[in-house]
C-alpha cells in the first residue's frame, strides 16, 4: 500500500519487492533447515520417467499460458460489460478464480487435520504474489494504478491488520470468525461493484 500511494509501482518499487521476496526464501529456507535434515532420511522416492516429468512441465507451462490469456480477455469483457474498472474486477472476480486452487488446497488440509499447512498455505501464497508477481511485473513494465483503486488498497490493509489481530487475541479462529470474515468479503464484493 505505501509504494502505491503515488498510484505508480515503478522499477524500483519492483525491484524492492524482489529483493524482499529474496529474504523471505532465505528466512523460510534457513528456518526450516533443521526439519527437512532431519526428514530428509525418511524421504522415499519413487522412480519415473525423466520424459515423464519434462513433459508434465511443458504441459503446466503452455496451459498457464492458455489460462493467463483467457483470464485477461475474459476479465476485461466482464469490466466492459458490467461498466466497472478493469481493477475492480481485477480484485474480486480475477481473485476469486485464481484462489480457488489454493481454497482446495486448504480444505484439503484442514480435513487432514493440518492446521500448519493449511495456514502456511494461505499466508505463504499470498506473501509470494504481492513480492514476486507484483515485483518482477513492475521490474518489467512499471504498474500504474488508477486513483479509484486506492479506496480499496485501504480496504485489504484494514482487513488484513483486523485478521492479524484475530490471530493475536485467538490463535484457534472458529466457524464464527470464519463467517465473519466471509460476510466482510461479500460485502466488499457489493461495495466495489455497486460505488
């Protein structure tokens, strides 16, 4: 939010976000290595075809390609059709559709009773989308955002600081919390299509 507040994200304000993306790897690498020695020894591979995993990549990469298309063309006919910014629905619909892989992912965890991964999931992704998306986008074509989108950048601040101090106070968030959380999240779905 503080490098937007000029509404510009320029080369330099990517390459911070870069190099903070930097430490983040080393601190999570060097706080854990510890447990992945100590795990190490209990890892059980199982042999594949090298063609195998070289063709599972290409696969991954050309439908990234395929889906990243996709989702810009049909974000900006939804903005164009409704009548709102191409951020606004940036922030709820574009959100949406490329969270639900991390939701399955978390639900997934939580089922499993995997309360660390499924919140290791959550705050790691999004640490990594703000420092290596936004960075290394703005290192290649410095972002520019539009004054209307600041309102919003407060918004996620203040949401974001609220759920910092739930965590705080009760470590252990209920179905109540959680249903909280969902009706702040629909209501500023509302908000940001309806102002």
């Amino acid at each position: 939010v503080g490098l937007l507040l000029d509404s510009k994200l320029t080369r330099v304000d990517g390459a911070l976000l870069a190099a903070g993306l930097i430490g983040y790897v080393v601190f999570i690498v060097r706080s854990h290595r510890v447990e992945i020695e100590h795990e190490g020894d209990e890892v059980v591979t199982h042999p594949k075809s090298a063609w195998l995993d070289v063709g599972m990549v290409v696969l991954g990469i050309v439908a990234l390609g395929l889906g990243a298309r996709a989702l810009v063309f049909g974000a900006t006919g939804v903005a164009l059709r409704v009548g709102v910014s191409e951020g606004i629905v940036g922030t709820t619909v574009v959100a949406l559709g490329t969270s639900l892989p991390e939701l399955a992912a978390t639900i997934r965890s939580v089922m499993a009773k995997q309360s660390d991964i499924a919140v290791g999931n959550v705050v790691g992704s999004n640490i990594f989308n703000l420092l290596s998306v936004l960075g290394i986008t703005a290192m290649i074509h410095p972002l520019v955002a539009s004054p209307s989108m600041e309102m919003h950048l407060w918004i996620m601040l203040s949401v974001s600081v609220l759920m910092v101090v739930f965590a705080m106070i009760r470590p252990a968030m209920g179905r109540l919390v959680g249903m909280c959380f969902l009706l702040l999240y629909g209501a500023y779905i509302a908000f940001a299509f309806v102002v």
